[in-house]
C-alpha cells in the first residue's frame, strides 16, 4: 500500500524525485567534505560535479552515467574520494530501469571493469555504510532491476486488461448479431410465409388475405420492438432491461401462434415450471426454440407437421423440435446455416449438449440440453 502511494506521488511529482537524489548527496556530502579536506577546491569540485548531473538522473540515464563514472575514476586516479561518487550508482540503477537491455549490459559492464581496475591497481575506495564498492554496485543493479521487472509486469497486466476489454466487446458484438439473427430471420420468415399466402388468396378470399397482411403488420412490429431491446445494449444496463425485457419460456405459446398463423402446423408441450429457470437460461431456450422452426419455416416447405416438446426440470431445460419433413428437394446439413452455429453456442454456453440431423423415415430432429445450477440455500442458523 505504502510502495503503491509512493509511485503514485513520484508520478504526479516526478520533479521531485529528479530533486530527491542530488539533494540527498549534497546533504550527506558538504559536511564530509569539509570535516575530511577542509578548504581545498578539489575535493569540493568534484563533490559538486558528481552531483549536478543528477538533476537529468531520470530524463538522461546513460549521460549521466558516462560523465558520473568518467569523473569518479578521475577523483580515483588522484586519490580523491568523496560522498558524490555515490552519484555513479544512483545513474547506474536508472540505466538498469530505463534503458534497453544492450545499454544496460554495457553499463555493467563498465562498473565491473572500473571496479576491477581500482582494485588491480591499489586505489584506496572508502565503504560507505560499511558497504564495499562491489557491493553499493550490486544492490544499485539488482534495484534497478527489480523495479525494470515489476514496470514490466504492470505493463503486460494492462496489455492483457486491454485484451480481455476487446474480447469482451467482441462476445458482447457476437452476442448482438446473433439475437439479431434471431429477431430477423424468424419474423421475415413468418412475414414471407403470410405475404405468400395472402397473395395466393388475394381474389378468392380477400377477407382472408386483409387477415394475412394484418398479420404481416403484426409481426414486422414485434421484430421492430425486439430490435429496439437489442441495439438498447448501448445504454445503461438497467434502462435497458426495464424498458425490453428479454423474451422467456412463458414467450413461446405467443411464438408458436405467430408461427401456425405463417401457416406452418405446430403441437406444442411444455413440462415444468418456467418459474424456476434463470432468466438467462430462459432467453436461450426460448432463441433456439425460435431459430428451430426458422429453420423449418426455410427448408421444409410443405412440411405436415412439427412438434416443439419443452421439458424443465431442476437440472435445466431439454428441447426437442421435430418435423416430418416438406417438398424441398435439397437436404439439409447438419453443420450449415448461422442458425445450427448458433443454437449451438447459446447451449455450449451452460455446458449443455446440442444436436441436429435428418430423422429417420423422414423430416429432421434437433434437441438441446440447457443445464441449470442452482445454488444450494444457506444453512439455517442454530
């Protein structure tokens, strides 16, 4: 909590931690520089020209880094040591944190070497904190590189949030053009078959037709409305499930009327109590219901008979569609059409099972299996 304000301050304030370092050496190193050396102008130089450059310690890593090491092996080479040559370490920690990996292996590399040359050569570098130069460069890498490691780690969090939000927009998208599939293959269906037939008796029984047409009016209104309910998606979720509630179980003698008017015979059953299904698993049986006698509707013109069976249960809902088959010559397949891919993704939705094929002696068969899980009511307290 306390390393996730303090990045949060830095990141609002970053002036301050430009600040923060230089400041830090300057009030550590005045006072050891004049109770150690006194007057004298080298030591002080080299105080304040380790120190300056750390103002660009964040915005020029590698700068910062070449003049700090060129300048401490200077004062090395002179036999001057002051508190600034921690200025060296702080630049190296910010090319391990900032800069690509080639950079910072060079880096590195020059710190191993510049230790390597002062201890082949006998020069004299004070501990500070009791801590050896070999060991100020160990902790100012491995610090650097823990937090290169954790910004890179935020950054792929924010990359796969990223990903997840497209994914869940493209589903959302996914999910949208199927209900529209849904509203508008099975109303156009159900309005070409009335169109159709009120054509087919427009002169000998116009009466009938005018019915037909009411129909066709009737029907076109409804799909309207369900497209309304769908594209309301862009609104605020609760706007749009109280002004377009989604169609359930209890739809599906309404669907069946709309589709024996098109002219299409239908003997629907229904075993249960809707009133025990979620709503979401209500919304799939009643889509996959309408997308089956769709597909009836399209393929089996002429067809004598289907049968649309619902059974609901405590363990989900099995639907059964059947039809004995129409005068189209071209049979259907099992794995063609938007419609069969979509009845059945809404079942592999709930872990269910999904089928659809030509039946024997005839026509064609599809069932669904929508599973339900309940939760367990809590235990009653003692």
């Amino acid at each position: 909590m306390l390393a996730n304000r303090a990045r949060q301050f830095v990141a609002r304030h970053p002036l301050v931690l430009d600040l923060l370092a230089p400041a830090l050496l300057t009030a550590l190193g005045v006072p050891m520089t004049a109770a150690k050396y006194g007057g004298a102008v080298l030591p002080w130089f080299f105080q304040f020209v380790l120190v300056l450059p750390l103002l660009w310690w964040r915005r020029a890593p590698v700068t910062v880094f070449a003049v700090t090491t060129a300048v401490v092996g200077t004062q090395w080479a002179l036999g001057v040591s002051v508190v600034g040559e921690l200025a060296v370490y702080f630049a190296y920690c910010s090319v391990m944190l900032r800069r690509p990996s080639r950079e910072a292996h060079i880096a590195t590399a020059v710190v191993v070497v510049g230790i390597l040359v002062q201890s082949l050569f006998g020069v004299v570098v004070p501990r500070f904190l009791g801590i050896p130069p070999v060991g100020m460069a160990t902790m100012a890498g491995l610090i650097g590189l823990t937090l290169r490691n954790q910004r890179a780690y935020r950054a792929s969090m924010r990359e796969r949030e990223a990903r997840q939000a497209e994914l869940a927009v493209a589903a959302e998208r996914t999910r949208i053009a199927r209900e529209i599939h849904d509203i508008v293959a099975h109303s156009l269906g159900v309005m070409i078959s009335l169109a159709d037939g009120a054509t087919t008796v427009a002169r000998a029984d116009p009466q009938k037709a005018l019915g037909a047409m009411e129909a066709v009016s009737s029907t076109g209104r409804g799909a309207l409305g369900e497209l309304r309910r769908v594209l309301g998606v862009l609104r605020a979720e609760h706007q749009q499930d109280d002004q377009f509630p989604q169609p359930g179980i209890e739809a599906l003698g309404e669907l069946v009327e709309k589709t024996r008017t098109a002219g299409l015979p239908v003997t629907y059953t229904l075993e249960g109590h809707p009133d025990d299904m979620p709503a979401s698993a209500q919304v799939a049986v009643y889509r996959i219901v309408q997308e089956a006698l769709t597909n009836t509707m399209k393929h089996a013109d002429g067809c004598a008979a289907v049968r649309v069976e619902v059974r609901l249960s405590d363990c989900g809902a099995e639907i059964v569609v059947s039809d004995t088959g129409g005068k189209d010559l071209v049979p259907r397949q099992a794995s063609s059409g938007h419609g069969l891919v979509g009845m059945r993704e809404r079942v592999a939705v709930f872990g269910g099972s999904f089928s659809a094929g030509p039946r024997e002696g005839g026509g064609w068969l599809m069932s669904a299996r929508v599973p339900v899980t309940r939760e367990s009511p809590p235990p009653a307290a003692e």
